[in-house]
C-alpha cells in the first residue's frame, strides 16, 4: 500500500490528480490510499499528529504556506519522503534542490506525465531495500544501499561511508560505479575522481562542492560540473553546477 499525499490550495486540481491517480494506481495493480490538503499548514498539522506518506505530490505557489516551505519542515523529520512539485513556473527549480525534490509536474497535469512520475516514484520506493555487496578479507558483507552517503577511495581501497560505520574493501572506483549503476536503482552521481555519492542524501550544490544530509562537504572537480548538471537535469532538477 502506497500512501500518497495530495497538496494544493485549489480544490479542483487536487480533485483532478486524485481521480488520475486512482485510474492510473487501478490500471498498474498498486494498492494507494491518497488524503488531501488545501494547503501547507494543514498537510503539516497532519503529519505531526500521524504517519507520514510514501509520496507527497505539492503544489509550490500556495498562499498560507508554499510547497517549498512546506518540504524544508517535512525533511526536519522526513529524509526519505518522495516529493514531487506541481507547478506552472520552473524558475523555482534551482530553489527546492535542498529538499531533494524528485520530479517536477508541470500545470496544467496530464495523466500521461503523471502515470511517468508515479511509476518512477513507485520503482524508487520498490528499490529502498536493495543491498550493495562486497568482500571484506574473503568475508561476504553488503549494506543498505539507501544508507550509504558515498563511497570514496583512496589507491585501490574503497570506502563505504554511512551515518553509522565506515566499511572498506579493496576494488577501483571506477568498478563500483559500474556496479551501483548496473545494479542499483537509487542514483549515484560521480561528483570526483575519489567521491561517488549518493543523490537521496544530497541536500545543496554549490559551485565547487557538494553538501550532504549530514553536514559533511564533498568537492566537485572541475571537469565534472557539466556532467553533474546534465544529471540532475536528468532527475528533473535543472541545477547548474556552474553557479
């Protein structure tokens, strides 16, 4: 069972994407319960008093309390919220990259897009749980592929950084990637020659580094900028790592 949050401050739309995102669930066999709110405040009130959503869709221009305001609160408690923008205007993109915003719905919504974000959303939440395996001196280990913040390396040593542990392991970098990519599906972006990072826990880019969910600083060289961009355009985020 997905559960799933709908967020504008105009009825009709959220009356329109609940009732596409029914016919889209019933055609996909995916089980979802959706709730609705008229506005920031009041989808606030409600996560502090209950549980919390798989997937929150928000719209960004609303009067009380705007999406972007909206998910810098929910991320106080949430790092793992899937959240998609619904919004007429992309000059906002730029600004909701530290919420780690996962797609962006253009207004007016069609079911066609929507059923494309809903699918990669349900695919990203269906992949939570895969594991990254290696050998550590002959012994099998894997670890969570959504707790890992990076992997760094350091000669032909590799680390695997998360908020708890730092494993190691001897392998190139250059491997892992083709590991991560070929068999992961949350995304991983090669920021560095030594630094291969975790998108989910990327809270601010900046012109020569990287901010994490947990404070940490990872820098971005140079010949990479463009690529980075190019990536995150990819996720629908549009950030130029130029700025």
């Amino acid at each position: 069972m997905l559960n799933i949050a709908v967020c504008d401050d105009e009825s009709q739309i959220t009356s329109m994407i609940e009732d596409m995102l029914e016919e889209i669930a019933i055609e996909n066999n995916v089980d979802i319960d959706i709730d609705v709110f008229l506005g920031g405040n009041e989808f606030l009130k409600h996560l502090n008093s209950y549980s919390t959503y798989d997937i929150a869709f928000l719209d960004i221009e609303m009067k009380d309390l705007d999406g972007i305001s909206t998910a810098k609160r929910i991320r106080d408690f949430d790092k793992n919220m899937i959240i998609i923008y619904v919004t007429s205007h992309e000059n906002y993109m730029k600004e909701t990259f530290e919420v780690r915003a996962f797609r962006f719905l253009t207004k007016p919504v069609t079911k066609e897009e929507l059923e494309t974000y809903f699918k990669e959303a349900y695919k990203e939440i269906s992949n939570r749980d895969a594991y990254f395996r290696f050998k550590n001196n002959r012994e099998e280990c894997k670890v969570l592929a959504r707790d890992i913040l990076y992997f760094k390396s350091h000669l032909r040593t590799v680390y695997i950084v998360t908020e708890e542990k730092i494993y190691k392991f001897s392998k190139t970098l250059n491997l892992v990637e083709k590991i991560v990519h070929e068999n992961l599906k949350i995304p991983f972006f090669r920021i560095h020659q030594s630094y291969l990072v975790n998108y989910n826990h990327i809270e601010k880019l900046s012109y020569d580094f990287i901010t994490l969910d947990n404070g940490t600083k990872l820098p971005i060289s140079e010949n990479r900028r463009k690529q980075i961009g190019i990536a995150y355009c990819k996720m629908g985020e549009c950030v130029d790592a130029n700025e």
